[in-house]
C-alpha cells in the first residue's frame, strides 16, 4: 500500500469494485479499501445479477478482486474510521486524508464512498438469527425460493400492507402480522381478504426455528403458527460515520410520511456535496439491489476519471500559461 492514490475506494462489494474496475482500466492508480463486511453476507446468493446469477456474495466479490487486480488496483482489508480534505497533492488542489483503523493514513485525489449499510431489524427475539435465510425482506431477491410454500409478512409500518401483497403474488398461503391495528385501514383489510391473507393482529413474541430451519412464529403464550419463511422490511442505515470529517452525514429517506432509512444524497454521476467525493450503493441507494450497487459503481467510476481528466487539464493549461 503506497502513501497516496488517484483514487481511494471505501468499500469492497459491488459498487466499490465495479468503480475500481472503471478507474483502473483508465490507468488511475487506485486503493480499494474493504472490511469485508457485506451486507448480504446471509444471503446463500445473488439473485437478478444477468450472467451471475445465483452465485454467492463471497464468489461475486472474490472475482470481482481478481478482475481488478489485473488493472493494478489494490485491495487491501480494513476499516476506514476517518477522512478529511486536505489542500491536494502540489497539483490538484482538491484532495483528501483517510485514516484506517490500523493507524495507516493514506491520501488521494478523490473518494468513492461504496460502505454499503446494515439493516436495523425489528426488535423481536430469534428474528436476526434467521436474517437473510428464513427471515427475507425482499421478494426479488429471495421470493423464487420460498414460492408457494407458507409465508409470513411481519408488517411493522405503514408500507407493510405492499409488501403482504407482493409476497402473495408467490404463494397462495399467507398470512399479514399485523404488530398495530393502526398500520392497516379497512381498505387494505379487504384487499387482503380479496387475495385471501389471513390476518393476525398483536405483537410477534418470537421467530421460532428447529436447528438452522425457520418453522414460525409464536404469538401470545401457546399460541404458534407454523410457516416455512417469514418476511420483515429492516431499517437500512448508510455506513457514514467517518465522513463526518468532510462534513458528509446520511439523510433521512422516507415513503409517504414513513422513515425506511438513511442514506447520502447523491446526484446523477454520484457526486456528493463534497467537491471530490462520490458514492454508489447502498450507501446512497437504501432499495438498489446488486446489480443496481454495481451500475451506480460505475458511473461513478467513470464521473470520477472524468473529473480527475478535467483537473490535469486545468494543471496543464496553466503551466502553459506560466512557460
């Protein structure tokens, strides 16, 4: 690992290295930072992924290290726990300072912030225990292989009654835990009856499993149903705590008047509102899914060496200026 980079990466999944390819293959020199720490680390596979379909997080990521690496990206493993902007190396005057937890300090000439984010899940016992295996929260992702078997929505917020219905569509055997009678009007309770949900209404008290196998929920005391998967939406939160150096935090995302997470505020190219800071993934994107992740990466890959191309022009015209 060298002092200083055209570019630093933060985060190795999808986004970060779909971006390092970008970059490398346009000859930046390039430090992916990663704490390999995904957030579909659960997940037994990638699913919509065109081409790499089914393959799991840990072989997607590990082909993705070997096709940067023939660029000459590195990679090394760690965490970042601070970034600050610095005056620039001599002759681009944008730059920036990350620190790792390893007590290394590396600089660069520009950040792709690809940290990802983790899911706050609801607060009831044995449910993060089966997260990402009988516990799913996205009927994309997960929904092929839980079909027609018996299917329980933990709904917890008022976008919950989308999701029962979006499950339906793969079984004909669910049922919508309904946490608050509040979360529900008469008009979703009869499009659930409709498309013949059943309803329970009241707290959930535990997820239950048999070894690694969800088998269901308990209720009030002796009362369970049996299922095969339940459903339940998290809370995703963008992993930004070190920018707070760069004056960078997450912003509040919201459907409707309801709060589902936190995530930076990018634009189009993902660009920050930091003036050589972009981000892609999750970190920006609460709902991209992998594939999503890695296109975000590149376009920001590919803003970045754009960027970067204007500045050495701008350093060039100006020593030709001076001569």
């Amino acid at each position: 690992m060298r002092d200083h980079y055209d570019v630093i990466v933060i985060g190795g999944a999808a986004a970060g290295l779909s971006a390092a390819l970008v970059l490398g293959r346009s000859r930046r020199s390039v430090l992916v930072v990663d704490s390999g720490e995904p957030r579909n680390a659960r997940a037994a596979g990638v699913h919509n992924y065109l081409g790499r379909e089914g393959a799991s997080p840990a072989a997607l990521g590990a082909v993705g290290r070997d096709e940067v690496a023939a660029y000459g990206v590195e990679v090394t493993t760690g965490r970042i726990v601070a970034a600050s902007a610095t005056d620039g190396d001599g002759v681009d005057p944008v730059g920036f300072s990350v620190s790792l937890e390893s007590g290394a300090v590396v600089t660069a000439r520009r950040l792709v912030v690809a940290s990802g984010a983790r899911d706050v899940l609801p607060e009831v016992p044995g449910l993060s225990e089966q997260w990402g295996r009988g516990v799913v929260h996205c009927p994309f992702c997960h929904g092929w292989e839980i079909r027609d078997q018996r299917i329980g929505v933990l709904v917890t917020s008022p976008i919950g009654a989308h999701q029962v219905l979006m499950f339906r569509a793969l079984s004909e055997d669910v049922t919508a835990f309904v946490t608050d009678p509040a979360l529900v009007d008469d008009t979703t309770l009869d499009g659930f009856a409709a498309r013949g949900v059943a309803v329970v209404t009241g707290p959930v008290t535990s997820v239950v499993s048999d070894g690694e196998r969800l088998t269901g929920v308990s209720l009030a005391p002796g009362e369970f149903v049996a299922l095969d998967a339940l459903a339940a939406a998290s809370t995703v939160e963008a992993q930004v705590g070190f920018l707070a150096g760069l004056g960078l935090e997450a912003t509040d995302q919201f459907m409707g008047d309801h709060r589902f997470a936190g995530a930076l505020t990018v634009d189009g190219v993902g660009q920050t509102s930091v003036r050589g800071v972009y981000a892609a993934g999750n970190v920006a994107a609460a709902m991209a899914t992998v594939i999503a992740s890695a296109a975000a990466g590149t376009q920001a890959g590919a803003a970045v060496h754009g960027d970067l191309v204007q500045a050495d022009l701008a350093v060039a015209l100006a020593a030709r200026a001076a001569a």
